[in-house]
C-alpha cells in the first residue's frame, strides 16, 4: 500500500504504469495543505505463484 496527494499527476501516472489501483481517495487537511487537501491510497496485488 502506498499513499500520494490526488492532484499529484506525475505520481499517479508512474503508480498508474506500475499496476497500482486506487482502494480510497479521502479528505486529509493535516497532511495536505493545497488544492483539495485529498489523499489516495493505492495498492497492489502479488502474485504468489512461482
């Protein structure tokens, strides 16, 4: 699981191209002071078989 700021869109696409999927988008205004105050957390799945 990682975190980064909705309105970061570099983040989101190097996340996006590294197959990580959006769980939650939700408000967080102690940790972001601009724009929507918005977090992401995104995740992703491995896969276990070898």
């Amino acid at each position: 699981m990682i975190e980064r700021h909705e309105e970061n869109l570099a983040s989101a696409g190097m996340m996006k191209n590294a197959g990580f999927t959006i769980y939650e988008t939700f408000h967080d205004p102690d940790k972001r002071s601009s724009g929507r105050q918005n977090s992401v957390v995104l995740g992703y799945i491995l896969d276990n078989e070898l």
